[in-house]
C-alpha cells in the first residue's frame, strides 16, 4: 500500500485529529480513577494512533529527508515548500473539525433547555 500525500489526506489527517481527540478528552476527563501510568499510555496510544502515523503518512510523506544546504538548491526548496502547505492545510482543517464540534455541542446544550 504506497500512500501519496497531498492536500486532501492532510485534511483527512487534521479532521481525523480532532475527531479522535475529543473523545479521548473527554472520556479522560470523566474517569478521575486512572492512574498516571493508565493516563499516560493512553495518551500515548492516542498520539500515536491520531497523530503521529497520520501526519507521517498523510502529511509528510515517506521521502529521501532534506539536504543541510536544501536552502540553496530550487527543487529542494520548492518540495519543502509543499509540505509546510500540506501542513498548513493539515492545522486549518484540524481546527475546522474543532470548531464544528464545538458549535454542534453548543447547540445542542442550547436545545436540551
């Protein structure tokens, strides 16, 4: 399975961020009988799982790394420059999903009056 990154599985991964997170967030913030090995993993397992494999897959892409002098050579510099866009659509999309989230449950509280 050879996956390309571009602009729309950066998205993805942003929105699959901040879908994962909020459960997770919310889930650990109402059970206070974890303890901080339990927290800990799990964070762990959640940084791993919704955000780390994604942005390395979906975002960055499986390349040759940078030169030290990449400033100096114009290919270089150029495929640096599309993956500092791919993860700026990767912020903006994560930040989307969140703020949709966060006008849905108010919404929702708003009704529940």
């Amino acid at each position: 399975m050879n996956i390309e990154p571009s602009f729309k599985t950066a998205a993805l991964a942003g929105a699959w961020f901040a879908v994962g997170g909020i459960p997770v967030e919310l889930w650990t913030d109402g059970n206070h009988g974890l303890t901080t090995l339990q927290s800990n993993l799990l964070m762990l397992g959640f940084g791993v799982f919704f955000f780390f494999l994604p942005c390395y897959f979906l975002v960055l892409g499986r390349h040759e790394p940078f030169e030290i002098d990449w400033i100096m050579e114009p290919s270089e510099r150029a495929r640096y420059a599309v993956i500092v866009k791919r993860m700026l659509v990767w912020m903006f999309s994560a930040s989307a999903a969140l703020m949709l989230w966060a006008g849905l449950s108010a919404l929702s509280a708003m009704l529940r009056r």
